[in-house]
C-alpha cells in the first residue's frame, strides 16, 4: 500500500491488486478507526476494476494515527490476516491558548500565563506573546517575546513604559518542515504599568516679586511616570 497525499484531515491511498487465490478478487472492503478506539469504521467498498485502486479518507482529526483495513473479497468471500495500514494525519493550526491572565509586577514589567489550546492539532513548538501600547499617539508598533518550551505557559514581560496601558494576547504554533503553524489569539487582556517616581520638571524660571519673596514657575515633567499630585518647593 502506498501513502500518496497526506494532510491533517485527509489521506489517499493507492495499492496493487494482491493474489487473488485462484478466483477473481470483486471489490474491496475499506474501515478504519483512530488508534485509540475500540472499533472500526466502515467507510465504503471498491470495486476492483483495475490493476491498482485509490480511497481517500476524510473528516479527520490533525495528527492522529489512524489503522486503515483493505480487505480483499472474491466469491470464495473476505481475505483473512491482511496487515492493516497505518497513518498518522499532518499537524494543523492549533486552537487559541486559553484563560490569558496579566497581573502588573513593576512599573516596567507584566507577567502573563495562560493554558494550553483545547485542541493543539500537533505538538506545540512555541507561545508567542504580543503586547502594544494601547491608543498610543502614532505609535502602533506590536512587540512580541517567544516563549520555545511547550510545557511552560507563562511569560515575564520586561521593560515597558511606566504607568501606560498595555493590550496583551497569546497565540500558539505547531511546527511544520520548513514554517510554524501559528493559531489564533487567546483572549486579549489590556494592563496598566504602575506608577513610579516622576523626572524632574522642566524650564524651571525664578523671579523676585518684592524685597521679600520670589516666584517660582516650571513645566511637568516630560515622564511623570503617573499622576503627579503636587509639587514640593523647597
């Protein structure tokens, strides 16, 4: 039996007519099952008009290993021990990672964790982590860290702008030959940073208003890293 085309929900298989034992072989017979099940599936017969004979298999599940029967039948009836075939489904892009959680850790750091897909459709090769300032003036440039271990589903997310918004989402990846399979998003969690101690203000200017006192005067600083609640003049 030869495996021509295999892809995540869908295999063709093509083979020769075997010895027919002295009697004519009339169609065959073709059931299968994913490796874990207790039963098989009957899918349809074949007549077997020719020298070679297809059957496409569909309706499958991504990477999974499926046993194939093609059990030949002549008027003598069914062809008895033919080895059944196996085939293991090519992966597919995984479902969302789920439960995204962001909690703020510093004024310049987030930490993320999130489950794992419902249904990865192959092994994870990686969680990619994407983050973008929120309603940033002009500024719509998405970061993103990678995360390469399957078995860890958190990330620490590092030296971001103070007391600013943060919009956060996950996707997952399965690897194919030469490309990563990237799942869509999980859910999207937006995040403040803390606050922090502010810069200096700025352009500060001294007058003298009388004999006895003086006028100060200056700008915010150019990062208040937060709400700045009152100046001290000392």
């Amino acid at each position: 039996v030869e495996k021509q085309s295999i892809y995540s929900r869908n295999f063709t298989l093509m083979w020769s007519k075997p010895f027919d034992g002295f009697s004519s072989i009339l169609y065959y017979i073709i059931d299968y099952k994913d490796y874990g099940a207790a039963n098989f599936t009957f899918l349809r017969n074949i007549n077997a008009t020719s020298n070679t004979s297809t059957v496409s298999v569909a309706g499958l599940q991504p990477h999974t290993l499926y046993i194939i029967r093609i059990v030949p039948v002549n008027r003598l009836g069914e062809a008895a021990g033919e080895d059944p075939v196996q085939v293991t489904t090519a992966v597919a892009y995984p479902s969302a990672p789920r439960n995204l959680n962001v909690s703020v850790t510093s004024s310049t750091s987030l930490f993320a964790s999130w489950e794992k897909p419902e249904t990865p459709n192959g092994p994870i090769d990686a969680y990619n982590v994407y983050f973008q300032i929120v309603d940033a003036a002009g500024e719509r440039v998405v970061m993103s860290l990678q995360i390469t271990d399957m078995f860890v589903t958190s990330a620490n997310i590092t030296g971001l702008k103070k007391f600013t918004m943060y919009k956060v989402s996950v996707r997952a990846s399965n690897k194919v030959i030469t490309a990563s399979l990237e799942g869509p998003a999980s859910n999207f969690v937006q995040i403040q940073t803390s606050q922090d101690v502010p810069l200096a203000p700025v352009s500060l200017s001294i007058a003298a208003v009388d004999d006895t006192s003086l006028r100060a005067s200056w700008l915010p600083p150019l990062a208040p890293n937060g709400i700045v609640q009152f100046y001290q003049v000392f």
